[in-house]
C-alpha cells in the first residue's frame, strides 16, 4: 500500500512540476508567482485545445473563463463614483471622482477635469473592463491624476471579428469627445488621453491616428498611453517573437491565435501565420514599415537576422498543404491584415506627425516588445513627442499581476505630458 501512495505522489509531483516550472530567466520580475499562474493558464489552455478537437465548445470559449475568474461588479466607493452606461450602443464603465480633502466639486467653469479613454488588453478575444485588474487600474487613474475614466465594453472575437472591435471602440471616443457629452462631465476637452494595453493599446493607437484624420472631428485627443501593444500583423517573426516563442501567459502560438481569430474562422489562416508566410499582394508595399533591420536598436536585433517576410501571389482563398509555399489570405482577410485599423504601425510618416504625444511601454520578455519599440522609434522621427519606458525584467501580462500605475509611475508620466 505504501509503495502505491509513493508512485502517485511521484506521480502528482511530477506532473505538478511539469506545469510549474517554466525554464524563464533568472531576472523576471516576480518570476515564481509567473510560474504559478502560467500553470493554471497552459492547464486550460490544453483543455481548450482537447474541448476544440472534440467539438465541444471553440478554444475562445474555453479560455474565456478567465475573463470570468477576474469578474468583478464595479462599485462606488468613497473616493470613485462608478456608473455602467452605453455611449452610441456600446457598454461603458465610468469612474469619477468624488470631492475629498479639500478639492471642490467641479463647475462647467473651473477645476475641469483630466479624462482617461481606457481599452482593456486580451487579444480581441478576451478580457473585460469589468475585470479585477482593469477596476483597480481606472480607480488608480481616478485618483492619481483626479480623472474621470471611461473604460470601454468593446465586443469580443472570434463572434465579432475585426472591425466589430475598433468601430466599437471608436463610436465611443466620437460620442465621449462631443463638447456637450464632455461639458456634462466637466471635462477639460484639451487634456483627454487614450489608453490601452496589449490588444487595447493596438485599439487605442488606431483610435488616435484615425481622429487625426477625421476633418469633423473638433476635439482631439492630448495623449496616447500604449502599455505593451500589438501594433503589426505583417511580420510575426521578429527578434522578440523569436526570443519569447516559449515565455509564459503570451507565447508566440497564442499571439498567432488572437491575430488570426481577429480576421477569420479559417484554421488555415493560422496555420500560415505561424510559418510567417500569410502576406498577400496588398502587404508588399506596407512591409517597409515594420522592416526591423531598420527600425531596431542593435541591442534588441541581437543574434537575429532580418528575412524579409515572403509575399505570395494573387487569388482566391489560402492554399493549404505545400510545405513552404506562401499561403495567402483571401481577399477579405488579406485586406484586414493590412488595414492600420488593424495594424497602426503600417501608416507612411506623415500620418504619423499630427499624432498626439505618446506613451510607450515594453517589456524584455514579451513578444510584442519589437513592436512597441518600433513604433516609439517611428513617432520621434516623425517629430512626435515620446516617452518609451522599457522593463528589462518584464513580461508581457504584467498588469494582471500588480496595479501597474504605483509600480512603474504609469500615472505620473501621464500626468506630465497633460
């Protein structure tokens, strides 16, 4: 009896240590407490993949329980007033701030408020802004920049692909930005920023550049506050997605997975993806700007040499079981990868130099860390006013872990650009 208790604690042991430990450097932040929650995250992801090969319910599906882990029912407090309303159709959460040591209420005339357009992070795919992070972070904002924050319900893929998301999100600034919806907030309509992080801060790039070029647009936006982006779709090998392939919470597999359920239901898109060979025409000309060679420091390009993403022919569909043809999307999804609503670091430079002042923050081991360098690099050669902030021991996800604004002073660099 003994010897049996003894195998299944080997057993248990080893299969525990198997989710726990992750080979990751020695110098992340945090690194034990990564582990740990990596375990429980690969653990449903693998039973997102067996319930997906089943037919039982879409890998999305599955691993949308965390979103709902996190759930929480934002609720007034004695410093933040919080509200859940619709702006044009789209569910908002709104936090405000209430009058305390000493500050007088706000007037349509006097002490008009700061206000903070906030995008949650989980690949399109995932994530709600009525998680427990994302309610810790817009109270965070409420109170260190004595801000009104407006965190935003967009719809989710894979049942709503791009552009659902965007337009969403979109709608909301537009009707956020009118002068009498911002009167009746008594907010300062010079000093609005937008926010985001991960697949948010993609939605908030997008949303600025695409204000910039709204001729009816009157109110602009003071700053954009980008924390670990997603910017580009075109090149899915670059160093940082070589060098993190494997790190926990967002390997390259899921980042690949969140692209390619944004613009479609065909497995074929990802399988193309994840051997870089999805560029179609429409891309030829648009991989000049996420041409890393160029736009790298040394220090991130390291070991790794630039190839030029293939682009593949035209035509109908994605071919499918030539081993290293260039798969290319049909026209829909070709288009979408190209689209800067999609990938905002695809614009030409002079789009760029009327954008508002820029927040940038990247993390050493996260996939997407290129493209947030990438794209601070581009904004200040086009004469836009950056601060890039890089965590040598960060990892993409961080915010899920700790209140991001105390730790890495989020809210005082925002404070000082507006």
């Amino acid at each position: 009896m003994r010897w049996k208790c003894m195998v299944s604690l080997i057993v248990l042991g080893s299969f525990s240590a198997y989710y726990i430990y992750e080979p990751i450097p020695e110098d992340i932040d945090e690194k034990w407490k990564l582990m740990l929650t990596n375990s429980l995250f690969r653990g449903l992801s693998h039973l997102a993949d067996f319930s997906e090969l089943l037919g039982l319910k879409d890998y999305m599906g599955v691993m949308y329980f965390i979103t709902l882990a996190e759930r929480v029912v934002p609720l007034s407090d004695e410093r933040v007033l919080v509200t859940e309303e619709r702006f044009d159709g789209v569910e908002v959460v709104l936090y405000q701030p209430r009058p305390q040591h000493g500050r007088r209420s706000p007037s349509p005339a006097t002490d008009l408020l700061r206000a903070v357009v906030y995008l949650h992070g989980g690949g399109w795919c995932l994530g709600s802004s009525r998680m427990s992070p994302y309610d810790m972070l817009a109270r965070t904002l409420v109170t260190d920049l004595h801000a009104v924050v407006l965190s935003v319900e967009y719809r989710l893929a894979p049942e709503h692909r791009f552009p659902v998301p965007y337009e969403d999100v979109y709608r909301v600034v537009k009707h956020f930005l009118q002068e009498e919806v911002l009167a009746h907030y008594s907010v300062d309509p010079g000093r609005i920023a937008v926010s985001g992080d991960s697949a948010g801060g993609n939605l908030a790039a997008a949303v600025a550049q695409q204000l910039q070029q709204d001729p009816e647009q009157r109110v602009q936006l003071k700053v954009q506050a980008l924390l670990y982006p997603v910017l580009q779709a075109l090149d899915l090998n670059t160093p940082s997605y070589q060098q993190n392939r494997d790190m926990p919470l967002l390997p390259r597999t899921l980042m690949v997975r969140f692209w390619s359920e944004y613009f479609t239901g065909d497995k074929a898109l990802f399988r193309a993806m994840m051997s870089n060979t999805h560029n179609g025409p429409e891309s030829a000309q648009l991989l000049q700007f996420v041409d890393w060679s160029a736009y790298l420091p040394a220090s991130y390009r390291a070991k790794y040499n630039y190839s030029r993403p293939a682009v593949g022919g035209g035509g109908g569909g994605l071919s499918r079981g030539v081993e290293g043809a260039v798969a290319v999307p049909d026209g829909t999804a070709s288009r979408a990868i190209g689209d800067p609503r999609a990938s905002p670091l695809l614009v030409p430079d002079a789009t760029l130099r009327s954008l508002p002042t820029a927040y940038v923050l990247t993390c050493e081991y996260d996939v997407l860390r290129d493209d947030g360098v990438m794209y601070a690099r581009r904004l200040r050669d086009a004469g836009v006013a950056v601060t890039h902030e890089h965590y040598r021991g960060g990892f993409h996800g961080a915010l899920m872990f700790t209140v991001w604004p105390t730790d890495f002073q989020i809210a005082r660099r925002m404070t000082d650009n507006y």
